[in-house]
C-alpha cells in the first residue's frame, strides 16, 4: 500500500459476531475484563461497514446503518474521539460511515462486537495505509483487537477466525486485557465442524444493557468466585479443545451459560432474562443428548435466546429435532443456522 493519504480514504470490512463459551462478565479500567473468556466466531452473521475520509464537512461523522442515517453516529463519534490518543490522524477528517447486519438486531447475537469489529479493521487499515505501513502481520491483527476492545470488550474477539481467547490466563504468556488471540494451533479437528442453532425465543430488545449487566459485578456479592470458575473453566475447555473431548466441552460450555444468568440472577438489582420457553428448550437438548447420546449443548448470552450448538456430522438428526420438538418454542418459528467461521474479510467495494 501506497503511504500518501489521497489513497487511503476509504476502507470496507466484514467481521463476524462471536459467541462465548466462556463468559466475559464484568469489566474494570476502560473495558478490560475482570475474568478471560473464550469464544469461536460465527460464519453467517456479521456486520459488513465501510469508511470513508473527507477534509470537508459540517459534522465529524456521518453514520448510516442499513441506508439510514442512525443515532449510533453518536456513540461512534465518542469513540472516534477517545482512540484519537492513539490514531492522532482521527481528528484530522470527518467520517462517513456506512454499516449494515447479516442478522436482525436483537437477534440474540452480539452486534456490538461485529460491528466495533468492522469498525475497528476499517481504522486498522487506513492507519498502517497512512503510515505506510504493511498490513499482512502480525501487529495489524493486534492492533484493530486493541481498537475493537475500546467500542465493545466482546468486539476483540470478532477480529479474529476461530476459537479466540482474551484475558490473562495461565494458559499463555502473551494473553492479555488489552487484545484477544487466536487460539491456532491444537485445536482438534472435531471442533472446526462446531454449528450453532440460534433459537429465537423472542426478539424484543434485552431486558437490561450488556454495560448495565457489566456494571454489577463491581459490587457482586460471588464476584471472587465467579472469577476464579472463569479460570478454572478456561483451563478445562482448553483442554477439551486439544484432545476433542466432547464431554468435557459440553460440560463447561453449559456450565458457563447457566453462571451467567445466575450472577444476573442474585445481582443487586436482579434481572431474570430466561423465558419459560428459555427453560423448556434447554430442558428438551438436555433430554434429547441423553436418549439419543448425540453430542449437542446450549449457550446463552445475556438474554433468553438459546444457542443450540452440534457438530457437522450430526446435522441431519439435529434439524430434525429442531424442526420436530423446537421450534414450536421459538418466536414466530424463528431460528438462526449458523456455525464456526474463519473470520474478518475485507471487501473491495
């Protein structure tokens, strides 16, 4: 790439949304966890943005979602504005933005994080553009981590293909609060056909903001311990992951997603965000892997939606299940088909 800035106006990526399996709950500093978690990202569900840079304008960003000028310009100018301290160019141009989903909004999947993904690969690639830096390394892939972090923790973990870690753990030395890493090597082969059913119990906006949620693990009452099962589980499906044990992975995953909603639960204030339909699907996967002792668990984020997660190879019986005793639990019949994906791509126009 060329280092003179007539060229490098203009930058376009897709970035995937990931889901957790381990979950980040609770923050401390500017946007660093309190515990590490591990996700995988997802392949058909993601956020494609574009940005462009103008001398001119009357307004520091224009931002347009699905071709619609959007509020979220707002949010995005104060971010624009807080990583100015490290892309000092920033407050040399206006910005238009344009952005748009794969998925519906309150679908049950991070936007957030696909969305600052994007963003943050956008700014990623004018900035070593600017400087005239080469893109393909190493530091390109830290740096637009590190940028995602600061519009959404989960965001981190978006930039990246795969299973990802972020946080310090005692797994690696180079895991850290400010960037996830990909977890590239080891991991066995059964897991690269990880799908993810996404069942729509309901639609609506959540019941309580992600940063809201976030917000009261300061004060938490399980708060030490929530942390160290975080660590403790870290290490197990790590392992899981290495060896392809299929029941310690399903043991974690659940494990992971049901502590979420039970710190949510015994929060000060409290918020139940599972659905009596929530609790009839986990109730029938966990019924239908006992009779049929095919490999299938749940996740969920903070919501009542529930990700029903498989593998490639059992794909027919699953849709079978889902059709059959599922869906008539979900919104409207609604679901997501979905899976582990490879990660960013960017676009040419």
């Amino acid at each position: 790439m060329t280092g003179t800035v007539k060229h490098t106006h203009w930058s376009k990526w897709r970035c995937p949304s990931n889901i957790a399996l381990v979950k980040y709950w609770g923050k401390r500093d500017f946007q660093k966890p309190m515990n590490p978690s591990l996700s995988f990202v997802l392949q058909n569900a993601f956020t494609e943005t574009s940005v462009e840079l103008h001398k001119d304008g009357d307004q520091k960003v224009e931002f347009y979602f699905e071709g619609a000028a959007s509020s979220f310009g707002e949010r995005i100018e104060k971010y624009l504005n807080h990583v100015s301290a490290w892309l000092p160019w920033v407050n040399k141009y206006h910005f238009r933005i344009h952005s748009s989903n794969s998925f519906p909004h309150s679908a049950g999947i991070a936007s957030s994080a696909s969305s600052f993904g994007a963003l943050a690969l956008c700014l990623t690639e004018l900035d070593f553009a600017i400087s005239g830096k080469e893109p393909n390394c190493p530091e390109f892939w830290q740096k637009a981590s590190e940028l995602a972090r600061m519009g959404s923790g989960s965001a981190c973990r978006s930039v990246y293909g795969g299973f990802v870690l972020w946080g310090q753990t005692q797994l690696f030395k180079s895991c850290s609060d400010e960037h996830a890493m990909p977890l590239s090597e080891g991991v066995h082969q059964v897991f690269y056909g990880l799908c993810d059913a996404i069942l729509m119990v309901d639609s609506g906006t959540k019941e309580v903001s992600s940063s809201v949620g976030h917000r009261l693990m300061d004060e938490h009452f399980y708060q030490r311990s929530r942390i160290a099962q975080a660590h403790e589980n870290i290490n197990e499906l790590y392992l899981a992951l290495l060896t392809g044990d299929l029941e310690k992975f399903i043991a974690v995953v659940e494990n992971e997603a049901l502590s979420l909603h039970a710190m949510m639960m015994t929060s000060n204030p409290s918020f139940l965000l599972l659905k009596p339909n929530s609790l009839e699907l986990i109730s029938r996967i966990r019924r239908f892997r006992e009779m049929t002792q095919i490999p299938v668990c749940f996740t969920i984020d903070a919501g009542p939606n529930i990700h029903l997660l498989y593998f490639q190879e059992n794909e027919p019986d699953v849709k079978a299940f889902i059709e059959r005793e599922l869906l008539v639990f979900c919104e409207n019949r609604m679901w997501i088909d979905d899976g582990i994906g490879n990660g960013p791509e960017k676009l040419m126009n």
